[in-house]
C-alpha cells in the first residue's frame, strides 16, 4: 500500500510543479518569433547581403512578435499550454509550453502559416517567397 502511496503523492507533486510553471501566450510568441526569424535569415542569406540585411531589419523592428501575436492562440490545459494556430481551414499545433519551456514542432508549418497571414492581409503577393525575395 505504501508504494502506491508514494507514486501518488509524487505524480501530485509533479501535477502542482506543471500548474504552476507553465509557459504563457509571450513566452510561446517569444520561442516562435526566434525560429521564424532564424529561418528568415537562413533563407535570405541564400540570394545575399541586401536580403539578409532586410531579415535582419525585420526581426529589429519585431514585425513577426506582432504578426504571431494575432495569429497564435494558446491554449492552457491546466498542467500544460498549446499553441495553435488556424489556417487554410485547418488547426495546427505548433508549441507545447510545460515547465517554463516552450518546443516548437514545425518550423516549416510556422513560416506557412505567417505567410498566408501576410497573404491574407495584403501584405505581400502570391509570387513572393518567406524571406521577402523572388525566387
């Protein structure tokens, strides 16, 4: 019985550790936006300096901080936080926050759907790739 009993008690205190550290809406943002602006750079350093130095520009002005702001959602299941994201008519899981970490899943699902919002938003054109050049 004393077996048990010390398994529960510790699952408990595992449960009261989660509750209490898990990550918030900035922190998920905060994780997201250094992958999406990583991978800005990594793409524009492809065609040169000039769309490396406007990667670099972009994430000074924090432009993705914003972007991911409106279009991430996070939802808090108690021991555990969800980042989610909606588009094309579909809902994907994009972090995972427990214990004051955040862990991206795909960052190839992340740059989409930043770049649909854009699309959506006007912001750029359908011939424009990520980083802000024609491929």
């Amino acid at each position: 019985m004393k077996p048990i009993l010390y398994v529960l008690v510790f699952l408990l205190l595992i449960a009261a550790v989660c509750v209490h550290t898990r990550p918030p809406k900035e922190d998920h943002i905060k994780k997201m936006s250094s992958v999406i602006n990583e991978a800005m750079q990594d793409e524009a350093s492809l065609y040169g300096a000039f769309p490396a130095m406007i990667a670099s520009e972009i994430e000074k002005m924090r432009l993705v901080d914003e972007l991911l702001d409106r279009i991430v959602v996070v939802e808090d299941y108690g021991v555990a936080t969800v980042g989610k994201v909606y588009f094309n008519g579909e809902e994907y899981m994009i972090s995972l926050g427990v214990m004051d970490n955040v862990i991206t899943f795909s960052k190839e699902q992340l740059k989409e759907a930043v770049v649909y919002m854009l699309k959506n938003g006007n912001l750029i054109g359908d011939d424009l790739k990520f980083a802000g050049c024609a491929r």
